[in-house]
C-alpha cells in the first residue's frame, strides 16, 4: 500500500544536476528515505547557454516570479485534489501566455516569419497521451494537446489537421498579433541576416504528481528560432520530450530537439528506471550527459519520480526551472550551479 504522508518542502532535497565533472555544479541526493509527498510539481521554462552576465538582475526577478506564478497555478489544482494532467495544463496555459517564454505568446518565429507550436501531454496511469505540432492560431497548445488525449481516438495531429481538431473542440483561437513579441522578431532578423536556425531555447514543460499518486508530463513550444516550415522537434513526441509512467516517472525536455529525438530522452530516463531500477537522479544524468551529449546535442530535462521527487539535470549553463511540494513554498533556480534551496 502506498505510504501517504504531507511533507514540507524541507524534507526534500531536490537534485540538480548540470555537469557532474564540474565540481562546482552540486549534485544532491534525495532523501525521501521512501516518504510520498501528498502531491509535487515542477516545472522548466526553457534551457540555454546564459549566466548572470546575460541576465539582468530585473530580468532574473522576472522569470522567477513567472516561475513560481505557474507553479503556483499548478500547486492550486493539486492542493484541491485536482489530478496531475490538470495541474500540468494549467501550469503551463499560464506560461504560454507569458511572453518571456517561447510558448504561445512569445513564441520564435519560423523562417517563413510564421508561429508553428508544439505542444504534448501524457498521463501516466494509462500512458495515454495527445499532442500536436505545427498548431497555428491557437492560443494554448497545450489544452489542445489535453484535448487530443482525451476526445479523440489518436494521439497525435499536426499543421491542417491539428487545426481542424482544435477548432472542433472550441479551444480558444487567437490573431497573429497575439503571438508576435519584439523580442521574438528582433530573434528572427539576426538568424535571418545569418541564414541559420538558432539554438535559442525558452520552451516549457512541467511534471505533476497528484494526491491520488498519478503522474503526468506535459511541454509546450513555439520550437527553434528560423526553423524550417514544418520542422518538427522533440516537444510533441512522446517519448522525446515528454513521458510520464506512474510506476516510474514524468519528464519534460528542453533544449535541441534533434538531439532529444535521437536519444529518445523522456522514454530513455523512464526505461532506466524500469528495467534497471536506477534511480531517477542516476537515470536523468546518464540520458542527458551520456546519451543526449554524447551526439552533441544541449539542453535539460525536469522530472519527477513516483515518490514526488523533483529532478532536474541539464548539460547548458542555465535552465529556468522551480517545483513545489505541499505544504511548502515555490522555489525557483535559473543557473545551473544554482542550487534549489528548499
Ligand atoms: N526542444 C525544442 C525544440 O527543439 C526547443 C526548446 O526546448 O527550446 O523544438
């Protein structure tokens, strides 16, 4: 039987892992000694290669109260008993509506100077799973992810069709204005000038455990900056950048897509754990700085194990991230040396 016990954030350490040969990046252990949080959540904004050289103390202040808001919208959800695929959507609807981030409003523009989303949700008490690519017009993906899962007979829709199913449920619609940031644009006319699709991440994602013991993993994306008309990245793939299994755990991925794809990053970490009971510390770590770096590729993962563990493991210099356990309080990190303090 489940051992179901309120814990305070304290009780926790949250791993977080960036390079382990770097001794200056910690690598904590979890201490759950077996104990079940009642519910836990955490989120990512988005992983890249930024220091505190790249972000202003004002622009710091803001991701992190962007931050704790959805995991605050989350937390709530879960502290009413809601289930975890709520808490995930509704993390991260905020997010997309937040334009520091490249999810819905703030998303990269494509080379066509067009906005092609991404978004994808898993539940994991049955592994059922929805999502969508190339979504345009649409002002939260990630619900029309939700709604791929949960009204339709597949899993996944992409460009047209997509849109034609979105339509069909009645999510939402909103004008190009919407999704048009300075930032955005300003993003697009230098990998213009260069001719070259650029690494700029800033995708979200967030992982749920809820109070009856069910996970879910969701990650929502506006993709990579110039990518080419139709370009599909990890995000929406199930297995790549989302995965959530109860008897293991839930994960969003962030950062190059083709890297995340080809490692099978959120099904890999998952596979560890189920087949060779590694933890999911040990598990995160090897699929990012193993199997994902190995090929070249960068970025980072926020996971969740079936205990209500947080995980974060990253091979970039920063990765905007928070979680919240009941009964304690959000806590946010943008650096990869920085440790999430409980
Ligand atoms: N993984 C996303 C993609 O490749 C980008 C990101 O996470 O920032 O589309």
């Amino acid at each position: 039987m489940r051992q179901c016990l309120f814990i305070g954030f304290s009780a926790l350490l949250i791993a977080c892992n960036s390079n382990p040969s770097d001794p200056q990046n910690e690598q904590q252990t979890r201490s759950s000694n077996g104990v079940q949080a009642r519910w836990s959540i955490a989120i990512h904004g988005g992983a890249g290669h930024f220091g505190t050289e790249n972000l202003s103390i004002e622009q710091q202040n803001a991701y992190r109260l962007s931050l704790t808001k959805a995991l605050e919208a989350g937390g709530y959800v879960l502290d009413k008993g809601g289930n975890a695929t709520d808490a995930v959507v509704a993390a991260i609807a905020l997010m997309e509506d937040d334009s520091l981030f490249n999810a819905g409003r703030g998303a990269v523009y494509t080379a066509s100077g067009a906005h092609e989303l991404d978004a994808s949700i898993m539940r994991g008490s049955d592994r059922n799973c929805g999502a969508v690519t190339g979504l345009q017009g649409f002002r939260h993906p990630i619900q029309v992810a939700m709604s791929v899962m949960e009204e339709s007979q597949h899993v996944f829709f992409s460009g047209h069709g997509a849109g034609e199913f979105a339509h069909s449920t009645g999510a939402e619609t909103a004008e190009p204005a919407w999704f048009h940031t300075q930032k955005a644009k300003a993003r697009f006319e230098r990998a213009l000038e260069r001719d070259t699709t650029q690494e700029k991440f800033g995708t979200v994602g967030c992982v749920a455990l809820d109070s009856e013991g069910h996970l879910a993993a969701g990650t929502s994306t506006g993709g990579m900056t110039f990518k080419r008309h139709g370009r599909i990245g990890d995000s929406p793939i199930i297995g790549a950048g989302t995965w959530a299994d109860d008897r293991t755990c839930a994960v969003s991925a962030t950062g190059w897509g083709e890297f995340f794809i080809r490692s099978s990053v959120a099904h890999d970490i998952h596979a560890r754990m189920l087949h060779a009971g590694t933890s999911l510390e040990e598990a995160a770590s090897a699929t990012i700085h193993q199997e994902m770096a190995a090929l070249g590729g960068d970025g980072g993962v926020v996971a969740i194990d079936h205990w209500g563990n947080p995980v974060f493991s990253m091979n970039t210099l920063g990765m905007f991230r928070g979680a919240l356990i009941a009964g304690g309080k959000p806590v946010t990190a943008l650096f990869a040396n920085e440790k999430i303090q409980p």
